[in-house]
C-alpha cells in the first residue's frame, strides 16, 4: 500500500504550527489570535465575505440520495449492493489509515448505532460518520490533506470476486480553523471520498470551544456537544472487522441523540433485526405486503371490538333505565338530594373524554415507551481493564502533543 502525502499548507494553516511549539489547547486561543490576519486576508481577495468561507463540500443534492455524493466523483446513485460494499470498504480503509499513521478517530452517530447492533453499517444508513479530536483534525489538514489512499479488497473470495482496488482521497476543508457553525455550510471538516463513485465519509472535529464558559465540553460545527469524560478514555473494538474506537459512554451518547428507543426497536426503514443471525435484513416485498395486510386486520378487529363495547354499553343503560323508572317512587327534587358521591356519579355525563373509556371511544392510551436500561451493546468490546493503554492519557490531543514535540526535538 502507498501512501502520497500532498501536504498542503494554507498560510494560516503554518502559522499556527510554527508559532505554537505544541498544539494550541483550543480553537478559541487560534481564532482569536489570527483574527485579524484572517480579516484583512479575506476582505484583500475580495473573494469571501465577513460572514466566513465558501461551501467547501458539494453534493450534487435533488434528492435525500443524491445528497451522499461528493459532486466530483459521483457517477450517479449506487444499488444498494453496491453501496453496502463500498460502505464496508471505505470504513475499513479509513480506520487502517488512522491506525497507520497513530491518529485517534472513532465512530459516531448512525456509525456507532450500527456499531452497537452488530458492529456494523446500518444497511439503511447512507451516512458514514466518524469524528477526532481538534488537534488531529488540524494534524490532518496540515500533513495529511488531498492523501490519496490505496487500497485492495480481499474479503471476498478471490477465486469468485477478484480483489478490487480501490482508492480514497482524503480531503479536509479549509474552513477547519473556524470553530462555530457559521451558517452550516462548512460542519464537515474533512471526507474520506471513494474515487470509484463518491460516496464518503463525513469527519467531524471536536473542539473545547469554550473553554473559559463550558471547560470540558467538546463541540462539532453543528453543535453536538460531548463532556470530555464521555468521551474518554475510548474503548477499542472491531467495526465491520477492523479495530475501531467508540466513545466511552456510547449508550448516553447514542440515548441522547437517537433515544433509548433506537437501541431496543427491530424494525426499521424496511429493515428487521434478526437476533440469530445478528443482522439487520431488508425485508422482501412479500413480507412488506404481508405486514400491511395484517395490520389492516388487527385495525378492522379493533373497530370491531370497539363496537361490540359500545352496543353492550349501550344496552346496560337502556336496562338500567329502565329498572329506575319501574321504581318511579322519587322525584327530581329527592333525586338531587341523594348523597353527595351519588350524585356526582350520576351527574357524570357519560359522553365525553373521561367517561368514553367505558364507551369504547377512547383509544387505550398507548404504553409508554420503555427501554431496557441495562441493554447491552450488541456488538462486543474491550473492557477497560482490558486495555493496557487505556486511560485519559490515551486521548488524541495528548498523543498529538507528544508527536509533535518528537518532530521539533
Ligand atoms: C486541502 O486541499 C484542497 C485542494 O488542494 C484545498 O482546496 C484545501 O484548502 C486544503 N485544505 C486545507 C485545510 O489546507
């Protein structure tokens, strides 16, 4: 495998690594201190307003589809086959590439999810995900920008499927040193992009934004914020048959962000987890019909148990009514003088919200949603005693610190 380093340094870009000895400890001290300069740069070129930069990344957009794309190398949508196979491929020779080159990155959104069932991409998932921290996404923009990785596949059999070759860009956004959202345009700071067809990995760096206000608080662009402690120290385990890191508080991250609900349901955007064979499988079009049938079913039972309710009730009070006006001895007058909780049973109107109950009009209210607290992943990991690294000392910005007080000694 060959690696060509394409390293591209924008001016600001170089200035921070000369001038800083070690990796600054957060975008805000950068942003504040090249400020000025970034200013009369952009306002010189006349080319970028005060508001910040141009879209970096473009997706030739249309449709929910299109938009997985990176416009300068799609060939149009995959089949899902085909998406499937690059997703694997992609993931796989991304976390070789960081492992390689002793950068830290781990699995986020959807790509966790997955990770959680089974370790895998959510087959449905069109979104490849992945964060680092700031420094190494710094580190990357400045050593490791327009890499072009090669990469053949051997998982198949190679007697029924030739090894493909395939090759991934790595391609990180200018816009890296802005740390707000702006307005959304820049919140990918860098894709790992399959040259065959476009299709992508989204990498997002987090940053100790605040520093002075929220310490502690990690922060991508668009605004997902994750506490230093929830985040480290990493657990290693495998994701589509690599090693790979997830965060360390995985199942709050991933209730936060999807709800528990995301880790216990089944079924899914016409997908059904299998448990025994531990995979998401798409459903055939007879089950999706079959399914539609019986639900139709169970709604035509519902109506009719609804209604048989209503009938009986109705027939009870017309019986009970009947009984009171053979009795016929009270007045109105000695009716209303009943006892109190009597009275108020009786004033009780028997149509409306809190009485359709009996009626059979008002749905059962739905059982509230319960996950299974103590879910476990799926997937398997490493315990933390099990790692021998393992510790707050393991987390990028420290490993970075190092490397590069190894360059400049
Ligand atoms: C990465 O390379 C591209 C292509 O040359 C360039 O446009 C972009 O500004 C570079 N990004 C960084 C962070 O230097």
């Amino acid at each position: 495998m060959r690696i060509q380093h394409t390293v591209l340094s924008l001016a600001f870009l170089s200035d921070i690594l000369v001038e800083a000895d070690i990796i600054p400890r957060s975008f805000a001290e950068i942003n504040a201190h090249l400020e000025p300069r970034r200013r009369k740069k952009r306002s010189a070129a006349g080319l970028v307003d005060d508001n910040g930069w141009p879209k970096y990344f473009h997706e030739p957009g249309g449709s929910e589809l299109a938009n997985h794309y990176d416009s300068r190398y799609e060939h149009g949508i995959l089949s899902y086959e085909d998406k499937q196979d690059t997703q694997v491929h992609m993931i796989r020779a991304y976390l070789d590439f960081f492992k390689k080159n002793g950068m830290e990155t781990w699995l986020a959104h959807g790509t966790l999810l997955g990770w959680w069932w089974n370790g895998k991409m959510l087959p449905w998932d069109w979104d490849v995900d992945t964060q680092v921290s700031g420094p190494t996404l710094m580190y990357l923009g400045t050593h490791f920008n327009g890499s072009i990785y090669d990469y053949t596949s051997a998982d198949s059999d190679p007697e029924l499927v030739p090894p493909i070759e395939r090759q991934y860009l790595l391609d990180v956004n200018p816009a890296i040193i802005e740390r707000d959202r702006g307005n959304g345009d820049n919140v990918i700071d860098a894709r790992w992009i399959d040259l065959r067809n476009g299709l992508y990995i989204d990498i997002t760096g987090l940053s100790e934004t605040e520093p002075s206000i929220a310490p502690g608080v990690w922060s991508c662009k668009n605004l997902h914020h994750y506490k230093t402690t929830d985040l480290y120290p990493m657990r290693e385990t495998m994701y589509e048959g690599v090693v790979a890191k997830v965060p360390y508080a995985y199942y709050r991250i991933l209730a936060e962000e999807y709800m528990e609900k995301a880790l216990v349901i089944t079924e899914y955007e016409g997908h059904k987890w299998h448990p025994e064979i531990k995979e998401w499988v798409k459903k055939t079009p007879a089950e999706i019909k079959q399914e539609r049938l019986d639900r139709q079913e169970a709604r035509r039972k519902k109506q009719q148990e609804k209604e048989e309710k209503k009938k009986a009730k109705e027939e009870k009070e017309k019986a009970e009514q009947e009984a009171k006006e053979r009795e016929g001895t009270g007045t109105a007058e000695a009716t209303e003088n009943h006892a109190g909780g009597e009275k108020e049973d009786k004033a009780r109107p028997i149509i409306g919200p809190e009485a359709d109950d009996d009626l059979g009009v008002k749905e059962p209210e739905k059982e509230p949603f319960k996950a299974k607290r103590n879910a476990e992943p799926q997937q398997k990991f490493y315990l933390e005693d099990e790692l021998p690294t393992l510790g707050r000392e393991s987390s990028g910005l420290k490993h970075l610190r190092r490397r590069r007080i190894q360059k400049h000694s």
